[in-house]
C-alpha cells in the first residue's frame, strides 16, 4: 500500500514539472518580441542592416525563425522552386494562402511578407484588396508585397487604407519576365534608373512599409535607399541597401543550376541530400537498414 502511495506521489510530482515545463515553453513563445513593420523602420534608423529569406511551408520557416531572421517572405518563387514552374505566373491565390498558412504557424518572431500572385491584383484597385484581404483573412500572413510602381499605387493606397501593411517590389519584377524578355540586370540605362527612383517615392508616399529592389546596379539601389526613408532590401542590389533577401533554396544550396553572382550559398544541401539518399537506398538493397533495434 504505501509502495503505491509513494508510486502516485513520484508520479503527481513529475506530472507537475511536466506542466511548468510546458508553461515555460509557451511563456517563452509569449515573450518573444515580435518583429513589426514599426521595428523594420527603427532598425533602418539606427543603421542595423535587415535579413529576410523566402519560406513555403511550416518545418522550414520554423528553422529559419529559430534561427532569428527579420522577415519570412512567402514568395510566389514558391511557383518554381516548390511547383516546379519556370516562372512565377502560374501560381494562384489559394496555393499563395496554402504556403503563407504553414508559415504562420510556424513561427514566433519574425514577420511574415506573402506575394500576391500574377493575375490577382492588376485588374483594379478594388480586386488587389480583395486578394490582399483573402491572404490577411486565410493565412494570418502579416503583410502583403506586390511588383510594380505608378501603376500599381491605386491599389496600395487602398490595401494600406484597409490596414494591411504593403511592401513594394521594384527593378527585376519577375512576373513582368515576358515583357523583359530576360532575367537580366534592370535600370543600368539613366531614364528607367530615373523611372525606378521615381517610382520608390511614389510606392512610400502611397504608404509601402519597405520597398525590394531586384537585380540592379548597385549605386542606383544606394541613391534610392539613402533618397528613402522606408527600409530598401536588396536581391542582387549591392551592399548599401537597407536590408538583404535570397530565395531559401538557394542560399542553402537546394537549387544546384542557378548561379547569379549575387547569390552566395551558405551550405550545400543539395549534395548532402543526395549522398544520405543515396547511403539509404543501398542500406535498404543490402539489408542492412533497419536492423534488430530498428524493428518492433
Ligand atoms: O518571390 C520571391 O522569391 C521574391 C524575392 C525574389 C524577393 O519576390
């Protein structure tokens, strides 16, 4: 009898450091100061450069929040490097809102930027809201970006009117890939560098929280993040911008064949992926996985 009194003790007592426990996990989360788009701003101001990576689903944004980043940006790149499109138009609204969903409840820190995709908001102002509207509704993301510049700022002013912060996105716009004709580097010729400078001003003056610049000379992105005082994050827009952001894949060397010189890998997965893979495959031929401790 008193061998199982004690049993029930021992037992309540571990149950009772199992819910501290727990509570302490969520306290922490709880406590985490998230990064907010006022933050952004701040950090602009003290000079404290911003890092931001794209995500598609939970278990990596999860590793990239822990890991301390600024900003997750759901790009619609989820149309090549998650569907395997060759470019970024494919992608719609509701696959958009399936990836940000799975981000958001992934993370505890960071903020979440989610694309909308081709098609969703050029119609009009009042159908870019609506999309923008979908996304905050669906996903919980917490911020919308959108390519373009005069002629997309009827529609940021009315998505800002709503509430819903928006981030530009200027230079290379991959969802105007058809109309370039090439993934090259934009705005090297004076009149459209002035265009994309005149553009920045108009996409802050709308409202834009941050603006991202892709692929251009590195002294123009300089001029416009010195001209503006919104957070510029550059993708192969040199080293005097606001803030950084690369695909994921890439920077950790999933994707193998593109190599711009902007990109610089910080692991090489693809390799690592390839050679546990191939070590699986020959445990399973050779009988050798799984083995006595690995079976019930
Ligand atoms: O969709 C995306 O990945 C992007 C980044 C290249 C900025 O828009």
């Amino acid at each position: 009898m008193q061998i199982l009194k004690t049993e029930i003790n021992s037992n309540i007592i571990l149950l009772l450091h199992l819910e501290i426990f727990i509570m302490s996990i969520h306290k922490e989360n709880k406590d985490v100061k998230k990064v907010t788009t006022h933050q952004l701003q701040v950090m602009k101001e003290r000079g404290e450069k911003i890092s931001m990576l794209t995500a598609y689903d939970f278990t990596m944004a999860g590793i990239l929040d822990a890991a301390g980043i600024d900003i997750l940006l759901v790009g619609d790149s989820a149309s090549n490097v998650m569907a395997g499109h060759e470019t970024t138009l494919p992608i719609t609204l509701d696959q958009m809102i399936y990836h940000a969903g799975s981000v958001v409840r992934a993370i505890d820190r960071c903020l979440v930027v989610v694309d909308l995709p081709f098609g969703s908001y050029q119609g009009n102002s009042l159908e870019a809201l609506n999309s923008a509207i979908r996304i905050m509704k669906e996903s919980g993301g917490h911020s919308i970006k959108l390519e373009g510049g005069a002629e997309v700022i009827e529609s940021v002013k009315r998505i800002v009117g709503a509430g819903v912060p928006v981030m530009g996105h200027l230079g290379l716009t991959p969802q105007s890939i058809y109309q370039f004709g090439t993934y090259t580097v934009r705005a090297k010729e004076e009149v459209e560098a002035e265009i994309l400078v005149q553009n920045a001003h108009l996409l802050q003056e709308a409202g834009c929280f941050a603006i991202v610049l892709e692929k251009i000379p590195a002294t123009l992105a300089k001029r416009v993040a010195e001209e503006l005082k919104i957070p510029i994050i550059g993708i192969g827009a040199g080293m005097h911008v606001d803030g950084q952001v690369l695909v994921m894949h890439d920077m950790l060397g999933i994707t193998k064949d593109f190599s711009p010189r902007f990109l610089r890998r910080y692991a090489n997965l693809y390799d690592n992926i390839l050679e546990a893979t191939q070590n699986y495959i020959a445990d399973v031929k050779s009988k050798s996985f799984p083995n006595e401790n690995e079976q019930y």
